[in-house]
C-alpha cells in the first residue's frame, strides 16, 4: 500500500500532466499508423491517451489534491446529469433530423462518433482542474513553452529546408522557403511550398504556435542572461518562421502581429504601470522580428495564394455567362417545371453543367463539395441556386459549409434546431462549418453548445471582471500575456475553427485558463 501511495504522489501527477501537455503534438501523429492499428483492430494511442488516461488525471487529482471534495461532487454531479439528459434528447432529435434534411448516403448520424464529439469538447474542462490544483509555477510554463514550441517548430523548419514531410494543404512541400525569393512560384503553386511536417491538422497546429508566440516573448523578456535570450531569440525566429512556412493565415499573419501586440503590452507594464524593468534591448528585438516577418509577408505561400485567389474572384465576377443563365432561370419554360419531376431535376442538372461546370461560373466552389460529398445530381436546385448568388457569399469552402448548413437546418422547426441536428450526420458528409462556437451551436444546438463551448467565454469574461476589480494586484505583464494567449484562441477559434474541439489546441488552452485562474484567487487571498 505504500508502494502505491509513493507511485500515486504529487510529483508523479504533476510530471504525468506536464507530459501530457508537452506531447499532444506527438500522441496526435499517430494517425500516420491508423492504418495498421486498424487492421488489427486496435485503438490509436492518443484515443487511449485522451479517453482513458485524462479522465484518469481528472480522478487522480479529485483524490489526492481536491479540498473540497462534496463542493466538487456537486457541480460535477449536477453538469454530468444535465449533459447526459441533453445527449438523450439531442441523439433522438438528430435521428430525426437526419431523416428530414435530405443526404446523399455519406451523411450519417452516429451515436457513438456524438459522445467522442461531446467528450473531446468538454475533457478540457477536467484538465483545468487538474493543472489548477497543480499550482504550476513560472518555471514550469516556461519549460513547457519552450519544449513544445520546439517540437512543432524545429521540424516544421528542418523538414522545409531539406524538403521533406506534407504540405499543409495538399501533397507534398516541393521546395523550400528559400525558393519563396528565388522564384519558385514560378513553377509550384504556392499551396505545395507550404509545409506542415508530418502533423496532423495544419490549421490546429498553427493555432498553437499562435499561442505560444507571445509566451516565447514573454520569457524573453524575463531572461536573466545573455546566453539564454540568444537561445530564445533563436528559438523565436525559427518559430516565427515556421509559422510562415505552415502557410495558414492565422500563424501567417500571427508572426507579425504578435510581436507589436506583446511590444504594446510591454511597453504599458514597464512605462506605464512600472511593473517591469524596461529593457532596451526588448525593445529593439521585437521591433526587429516584427519587421522581419512583415517584409517577408509578401512572399510567403498564404499571402501569395490570396493573390492568386484573387485574381481568380475578379476574372469569375467579370464571367458574361451569369447574365445568360439568369435569364434561363427566369424564362417561362422554367417558372412552368414542377419540383420533383424528372424535367424539374434534368433541366437544373443541365444548368449546372452548363454555367457551372462548362462555363467555369462554379469555379469559385470547391469541386469536392458538388462532386464528392453532395452530388449536384442528387439536388441541382441547390446548386444552381448557389452557382448564381452574388460571388462572396460562394467564393471558398467556409462560404459554401454556412450555405449548406444554413440550407439544411431550415428545414427543421425551432425545437430540432434547439436539440441539435447532429454533428456527426455533417463531420461524416465533410460538409462542416469549420467556425468554432457557430458550428456547435448549429449541430448540437443552443443548449448543447452551451455546455460545452460557451464556458471558455464564460471564464475569460469572469476573469476579466475580476482582473479589472483587483487591477493594482493583477495588471501585470504575465497576466496580461497569459490572456493575450488565451483570448487569441478563442478569437480564431470563432474564425477558423478547428480550435475548441482539437486536444493539441484545448490542452494548452486549459493550461493557459488554470494558470490565470490561479493568479486571481492568489491575489484576491492576499487582499482577505
């Protein structure tokens, strides 16, 4: 029994979770043998890692560190009981719903794919607790940032400059960055000089970058010698840059952005507040990354594909066949079709094969989304009615998955649409609103979405209230970097998705939530 009591200790829990934390970039690269894993039937081992071993660490520290065990059990117990009453209902709901919408067969409702979807959102939560009891210290998060930071940057930059590993958006990296200045857009397309190594989700791993950038300058800021902040100057360059070579806009344009935000700050805690030591030398640093990557900016593969994009939007809005197919639309041949007939569904099929696919007019619309996931066969109306709707609202994927979403959820009443029509009936058809906080809020509903993604909104607005009450005690740098971090991603969260419902993302989310929390309980103690 002693043996074990030594095993389960303190250190232990607090040594598994840092581990936890530092790794999910590494745990998440094991889709790269799903394949194997799955012939024999065996689970991916970041399904083991976040469905066996979190819920463990969220008991473990009920037990050996909670002072307020009843206190707990009670919000705990009474959160639990209503989720699972919601799940009930919203799982009957979605059954229904499913049935109503109208799919092409690669849309499909699964209850088991719907409690992994409602787990992976609220884990996080019990991971807070956990690193909350914890009473990480600066020492800690410093290791933690620079270890991690490493992980995801150090490859990304290696594997691009000997060119090696995945593009982020399709195939492989052709070239390195270097080629961006030597004219390398020239013969590749931009999409395939961006480069992601071998994780799994770009725009996840991008958004924790974004998140750790301004952690990286802090601790910059804080080095107490020259040796460390070469270090870490190094570790910020490369970090930034591999931000830029991962090519998605939220790390693209962070690299540059991050760095006058953070110099804001610092500049109001050390001049303004006098909590720091101005140091000149952070001064002229962080003026010199944000210069650097903002003259890059321009010749990097996001910004080079907007341009592209671009000009591609211009050519297609200024396209003569839209005015003639208006005008076969409006024609008395089509006002006389009658929905659900054959000559209803050939004519549209004939219009979209005319304007869209003929014409070029559908070019502005991802091809897999009307020949892939729903066929524009199946529902030509459809199509045909987005082919003609004012070019922004049809130019690129995250336009035409509000569309569909919006097309589909309008044919339930109020009361599927509070329940929730489904998230997995849309993840499993591909065609899904990647926009945190919206997308929840669409497919698990009002009351779904509030209890799975609306606390992290809750939390950082109670804690600005109460950082605000206590500004003497807590308008310091390191809180207000730690938020920075923090509300940076919730923000692209809401603007790129693939945030709240990704570990890699969610864990250092609930790193950066506890840590803040503890701070304000700390100073609002000393102020009894």
């Amino acid at each position: 029994m002693n043996k074990l009591a030594k095993l389960f200790n303190e250190k232990v829990l607090s040594i598994a979770i840092i581990a936890l934390i530092i790794a999910q970039p590494i745990i998440d690269m094991d889709y790269l043998i799903y394949g194997f894993l799955d012939q024999f039937g065996l689970p991916r081992f970041s399904t083991i890692v976040r469905f066996l071993i979190i819920p463990g660490l969220i008991v473990w520290t009920f037990f050996l560190k909670d002072k307020n065990k009843k206190k707990t059990l009670l919000v705990g117990g009474l959160y639990g009981v209503v989720l699972a009453v919601y799940f009930y209902f919203h799982c009957q709901n979605a059954i229904t719903a499913y049935s109503i919408m109208g799919f092409t067969t690669n849309f499909e409702f699964s209850i088991y794919q719907e409690l992994v979807y409602i787990l992976t959102l609220i884990l996080p939560f019990g991971l807070t607790y956990c690193i909350y009891h914890m009473k990480i210290t600066e020492k800690m998060i410093k290791m933690i940032t620079y270890v991690t930071s490493s992980i995801i940057a150090l490859p990304i930059f290696f594997g691009d400059l000997f060119v090696f590993g995945i593009s982020t958006y399709e195939g492989y990296t052709m070239a390195s960055f270097i080629s961006w200045f030597t004219g390398g857009y020239e013969i590749y397309h931009p999409r395939v000089l961006a480069s992601k190594f071998f994780f799994s989700e770009g725009n996840t791993i991008g958004i924790l970058m974004f998140m750790l950038l301004p952690l990286l300058y802090y601790f910059f800021s804080k080095a107490i010698n020259k040796k460390e902040k070469i270090v870490v100057g190094i570790l910020i360059a490369i970090h930034s840059l591999s931000m830029q070579i991962l090519a998605t806009r939220v790390a693209t344009y962070g690299a540059v952005l991050i760095p006058i935000a953070f110099l804001i700050l610092y500049i109001f805690s050390s001049l303004i507040l006098k909590n720091e030591k101005f140091k000149t030398s952070v001064l002229i640093f962080t003026i010199c990354m944000a210069a650097l990557f903002g003259a890059i900016l321009n010749f990097t593969p996001a910004v080079v594909n907007q341009s592209i994009d671009a000009i591609n939007d211009v050519a297609l809005s200024e396209n003569g066949a839209a005015d003639k197919g208006r005008e076969e639309l409006d024609s008395d041949k089509a006002k006389a079709l009658i929905p659900g007939t054959k000559e209803f569904d050939d004519f549209y099929i004939y219009m979209f094969e005319d304007y869209g696919i003929r014409a070029k007019y559908a070019s502005s619309i991802p091809k897999q989304y009307y020949l892939d996931w729903y066929n524009y066969k199946y529902d030509p109306k459809y199509w045909v009615d987005v082919l003609f709707l004012p070019l922004e609202q049809r130019v690129g994927g995250r336009t035409i998955q509000t569309n569909f979403m919006n097309y589909k959820l309008s044919t339930l009443n109020s009361s599927q649409r509070f329940w929730g029509a489904g998230y997995s009936t849309f993840m499993n058809g591909s065609i899904l609103l990647e926009q945190d906080f919206k997308q929840q809020w669409l497919t698990l509903g009002p009351l779904g979405s509030f209890l799975t993604t609306i606390p992290w909104v809750i939390a950082v607005l109670g804690g600005a209230i109460l950082v605000i009450i206590k500004w003497k005690k807590l308008f310091k740098l390191d809180i207000f970097v730690y938020a920075m971090s923090l509300v940076a991603a919730l923000a692209t969260a809401y603007t790129s998705g693939h945030t709240l419902d990704q570990f890699i993302t969610t864990t250092f989310m609930a790193l950066l939530l506890a840590i803040l929390l503890n701070k304000i309980v700390e100073a609002y103690k000393k102020g009894e």
